[in-house]
C-alpha cells in the first residue's frame, strides 16, 4: 500500500482533468490567462478573503508574502522547527534570520507562549504553520497579539486546506496566507503551485509584482527581490476543477483519521489529537519510540510510511553549528518519534482495515529493548 495513491486519484478525476486541459489547448493561451484569473477568484471566494495571487509553489507562496509585507536581509522572522524547512528555506533566500519557535507536544503546531517570546525578540513577522492537517487552535489570539505588536503574519497553510477555526477558514487570520499545490496536498495540482491569499488588495498587487519579475508594467523593473514564479493555465484550470471536491475530500480524510484514533491500539502507538472542522487529515501521524521497528514491521506487509519531519530546522546541515544552542525540547523529540501512516481519500475500507490490523499485531516482543 502506498503512502499516497496519486494513480488512483487521477484515474477517478481523469474526464474532468483531460476537460481541463482542453480548455487550455483550446484557447492556447498558457500562462496568467483566464485560467488563472478564474482559479484565484474561486479560491479567495472558497478561503472567505478579497484577493489571491497564484505562484509556482508553497515555498515562493511564503517567500514572496514576506517580501511583500516588509521583510528585508537582515530581519528576523519567527518560524516552527518542525515542518521540513521550507518556511526557513523562504526566510534564508531573503536573507532574513530564522527565529526558531517550540511546538506543543501534543498537537504538534506552535505554542502562542512561543509567539510571545518571538515577538519580545524584535522579529518583523511571525510564520504560523498549520501541520497535518492540524489548525492552530489560537490563531485568532495570535494574530490579535502580532496586530498588536506590529509584526506580520503569516499563515503557512500548505497542509490545511480547507481547515476551519471557529468557523473561519485557515488562510484568513493573518496578513497573508500561504497554500502548496503540490500533488500529495488534500488540494494538489498536477504538479507544483501555491498561491498567497489575504485581504488587503494593495498587498495582493506587491505579491502579483514580486512573481513576473518586479514588472509594474511589461519590461519596466520596479520591485527588488522579484522573480518569475507563476502557476501556469494547465494547473489553474486543473485546480479550478478539484477545488468543488475539496470538501468531500477532507470529510473523507477525516474519517480515515477518525477509523485510526478509534481502532489502533498498541501500547507503544501514540495517537494524535484529532478535532472536527479545524483537522483536515492532510496527514495521520502517530508517534513511537520504537519508530525504526514499526516502520520496518508495516514494510514487510507491504505498508508504506514516511516521517514528517526526520531533522528539526535548527538542526539541518546548512546552518553547522550556527543554532547549536537553540533548544526546543518537544520539536527534538519529535523528531525521533513520528511516523506518519497512509490517510488519502481514495483509500478503502479494507486498505484501511489493513493498516489497523497491521500496527496492531505488531509484536510487542519487539519492544524489549524499551519503548514507551
């Protein structure tokens, strides 16, 4: 069993994929066309906020947010350890300084203590990712906190599509929003996207500069730190046709999830803290001790897994000793614990009985070395 069948959700959507596409062909205009215009709107209408910029991935999505809301070389910015870099990644090509934040232990999303001790270190924005599907529960509090202060947010909501908080949709608390395409997303493309959503339009018009090289007008460079970073009409139109689904989408991923918390039962399986709208399911992620063993046992019955995220940020090659002395416990932690389970939408009942019986009956004789 894969971790994401990409296969199966193509073949289930191929009419209105190839419908798409022609669309595209048909008009052969390729790039920024009516595609796109049509995409963004649909997509700022469906997160309830006034503007959206499409790009060519997630990780532009949050560097071009930052460069658009002020954040120059030099800057610190405020982001989680525990989401694969790419927010840091996107901190680093400004030029700015990663100012690393802890994560709750349970939920796995950064504390709003954390913003607070941030925002006490002069950062200029402050990144909130929402992760596996899971909102930050105080977003709201956290974003009246950096109002307050005069600092930027961000919302990193590359794996929260669709995710809602007290009714609100991830994407619209801060000052911007930033969303991935990618395949695996619970809204994937056909290959790479990421758009910036937020409601404030003239910095919508700054993120629509920075993506077609700093252009004011065609040829006139105006905007330092631009590039050329678009979704192209192929993917939007896709897109535009995926996005009606989204919701089944999640409500199905839900119940996946919701299957897991309810029928795993081993003594060395922490299940995560799962919720209702504000949860997703983009990933189920359990946490073991053991974590090599039971990877290694799901392997031999033919279950893939993966570990979202195997090396904190402060910890990656790149920065050699630079963080060495940043400590966040749970993030550490974590780390060597996680192991992410397979949760797409086109899954069945019985792949999904499969991969409970698996973690189940896996030995416990495996844990005599220790475990939790």
């Amino acid at each position: 069993m894969l971790i994401n069948n990409l296969s199966a959700h193509v073949t289930s959507y191929r009419s209105s994929i190839d419908a798409a596409i022609k669309r595209v062909l048909d008009r052969a205009w390729l790039v920024l066309g009516p595609e796109v215009e049509n995409f963004e709107k649909l997509f700022a209408d469906y997160i309830q906020v006034a503007q959206c910029r499409s790009v060519a991935n997630g990780t532009d999505a949050l560097e071009l947010a930052l460069r658009a809301l002020g954040v120059k070389a030099g800057d610190k910015v405020a982001t989680v350890a525990n989401a694969g870099m790419y927010t840091s990644t996107a901190i680093l090509s400004i030029g700015g300084t990663p100012i690393f934040m802890d994560v709750d232990l349970v939920t796995q999303v950064v504390m709003q203590s954390e913003v607070e001790r941030a925002i006490t270190q002069g950062v200029k924005a402050v990144v909130v990712t929402h992760l596996y599907g899971q909102a930050q529960l105080d977003i709201a509090g956290i974003a009246d906190k950096c109002r307050t202060a005069g600092v930027a947010l961000v919302e990193d909501c590359a794996q929260a599509h669709g995710a809602r908080v007290n009714g609100k949709r991830v994407g619209s608390f801060g000052d911007a929003g930033c969303f991935s395409f990618y395949p695996t997303k619970n809204l994937g493309a056909l290959g790479d996207g990421g758009a910036v959503v937020c409601s404030d339009a003239e910095l919508a018009e700054k993120v629509g500069h920075l993506r077609q090289y700093g252009w004011l007008a065609k040829y006139q460079v105006a905007m330092a730190g631009a590039r050329n970073s678009r979704l192209d009409e192929v993917q939007a139109a896709v897109l535009s046709e995926f996005l009606p689904h989204l919701d089944s989408w999640n409500a199905r991923r839900r119940d996946i999830a919701s299957q897991y918390s309810q029928r795993i039962r081993h003594p060395a399986v922490i299940l995560p803290s799962i919720g209702g709208d504000d949860y997703v399911a983009h990933l189920y992620v359990v946490r073991c001790s053991e974590r090599d063993s039971l990877r290694q046992h799901l392997r031999k019955v033919d279950i893939a897994t993966d570990v979202h995220y195997p090396i904190p940020d402060h910890r990656q090659p790149i920065f050699g000793n630079r963080f060495s002395d940043v400590r966040l416990p749970n993030t550490e932690q974590l780390a060597q614990e996680v192991l992410t389970l397979p949760c797409y939408p086109e899954m069945t009942d019985e792949d999904v009985e499969q991969v409970i019986s698996a973690v189940n009956n896996w030995p416990v004789a495996a844990l005599e070395k220790g475990g939790n």
